[in-house]
C-alpha cells in the first residue's frame, strides 16, 4: 500500500538517461549543463497491492543527487505529469498521496527531496557575505532539481513531455514561483501557501553597509520577479488563517503573479484542507490536461 512509502530507503542500480537541452543564460544562478547525463537510477517498486506503482528513484544534479518518488499507472502511455514539492526541512514523502491522486486519474507524479533539506547547518564562522552566497546558492539548488525533474520526465517514453506541471507548498511554492518564470516547459503551476515580500523589506531589515549585498543577491533569486514570467497556467491557493506565511506576503505573490494568475482563499491555515486539494486537481485535469481514464480501484483525491 501506499503507507510503505514512509519507510523505504534509496537505492540503487537501474539505468540512465539524457536530459534535452535547456535554455538558461550562463550568468543565471539557474543555468546547468543539460547535455550531462542524468544519472537516472530506478531501485524498484515500494508498494505493492495498489493499481499504482510507486518507485525509488533518484537522479543527479551540480549539487548532487536528488531522490524522488515516481508514480504512474501500471499501463499506458502518453500520460501528463506533475512534480510535487514539499515545505522546508521535509522530503520526497510529503506528497506521495496527492502524486497517487493523479496518477490514478492517468497522470505521472514525481516527489521530490529538495537539495535545502539536506544542505545541513551553516559552517560556522562564515561572514555576512559568504551567508548570502551559501543561501543563494542552496536556494538555486532546488530550482536546478525541479528543472532536472522536468528532464527526467520529458525524457520518458510514457510521458507527454509538452504537459508537464508542479505543484509546490510552502518553501516548495517559493521554488516553484522562480521555477514557474525560469522554466518554459512548464504548462501548469500550483502554488500552495506561498508568499515573498519584495526584495526591498529584506533589504531594509539588513544592516546598512550590508544592503547593497543583500539586494543584489536576493533580486537574483526574487520569486516576485520570477513568477511575474511565467508562462503556463497558474493557481496561488492560500489560507485566510496562515500562521506560517504573513498574509502581506501571500498577496504580494498573488499581485506579482501574471495576468489571468487563478487566486483562490480558503478557511484553513498553512496546511490548506481538503478542498483545495480538490481545487487544485481540478485545475491539474484542465490544465495540462489530464483526461484519463481513472486506474480502477485506486484513489483519484480527497
């Protein structure tokens, strides 16, 4: 069952794979080289006794390597697909559900572990400048793995590679958002309780003989600039009683976001409810679109 996914650890073996070619500035915290093998590894099943399979799999990004969940449909083809990202400090487990959500409506779900969740503590010692390299470079980190994802899957025999979505939460909507207006290939974007205020409340709170740095380094990575150009379909779901994420921040996200950006408030907190998870595959099925037909006997959402 799907339940076992909690426990099961990475491994090896499998095979691998070529990523197509990207575009991305050199001079971009975003840019990698996309003629590098990904390294694809599939360790096999971790569930059994469910009409999707989940699979460990891992693949490799400059910052290392990235585990993830693959979950499709035992049979077919040409399937939508949609990454999932979590908050900070969790991983690739977060979303293993909503993933088998869509894959029993005829889709492929990705989760991922972000590189953050496994940077570790700041080395002790480091100036005020090297913070901000370090943090910078960490935050670049996750948006390279979304893209590597998108690699990955477009890559795949089973998979349609000009529908492909993500869906982020928390830190993962903040990746999401830059990931939204750095990457083209991506046709449908879901932001859950995500917020940033504009680089210039960061910069106010800094010391002054600081600040110069601080904003060039934050503008490099501003998910209010980013999401400003996307390209796909976007959804922003946030909670009126968020106590994680100011509500400041959430609407400056909603603001900056793209014109015929879908908003949609809902009576919960920073963890949402049950009704934008159906919102939101709602949105998933119309957007990519994911048209089925449903896998029998497995869930298709809350």
């Amino acid at each position: 069952m799907l339940a076992a996914v909690a426990t099961a650890g990475c491994g090896g073996g499998g095979h691998g794979a070529q990523a197509p070619q990207t575009s991305t500035t050199a001079a971009s915290p975003f840019a990698y080289d996309a003629s590098r093998s990904l390294g694809y590894r599939d360790a096999g099943r971790v569930n059994s006794d469910y009409p999707v399979a989940v699979r460990d799999v891992s693949y490799t990004t400059p910052a290392g390597r990235v585990p993830a969940y693959l979950v499709a449909p035992l049979k077919g083809t040409n399937f939508p697909a949609v990454v999932f990202l979590h908050g900070s400090g969790e991983d690739r487990r977060r979303f293993v559900l909503p993933a088998a959500w869509v894959a029993g409506r005829g889709a492929v779900g990705m989760t991922l572990t972000l590189p953050s969740s496994t940077a570790g503590a700041a080395p002790a010692g480091l100036t005020p400048t090297q913070r901000l390299a370090r943090d910078r470079r960490i935050f670049a980190a996750d948006v390279v793995a979304v893209r590597r994802a998108v690699d990955v899957l477009a890559g795949m025999k089973r998979v349609d590679r000009n529908r492909i979505g993500l869906v982020g939460w928390s830190l993962g909507a903040r990746v999401a958002a830059v990931a939204a207006g750095v990457e083209p290939r991506l046709r449908s974007v879901v932001l859950m309780s995500g917020g940033s205020l504009p680089v210039s409340a960061y910069v106010a709170q800094a010391p002054a003989q600081l600040r110069p740095q601080v904003r060039a380094s934050l503008t490099q990575i501003d998910p209010l600039r980013w999401i400003a150009k996307a390209r796909g379909s976007i959804l922003l779901q946030d909670g009126r009683a968020d106590q994680i994420v100011p509500r400041p921040a959430l609407l400056a996200l909603a603001h900056a976001a793209p014109k015929g950006t879908v908003v949609r408030w809902y009576q919960a907190g920073h963890e949402l409810n049950a009704q934008a998870y159906r919102d939101q595959l709602a949105f998933l099925a119309r957007t990519l679109p994911i048209t089925g037909p449903a896998v029998k006997g497995a869930e298709t959402g809350p």
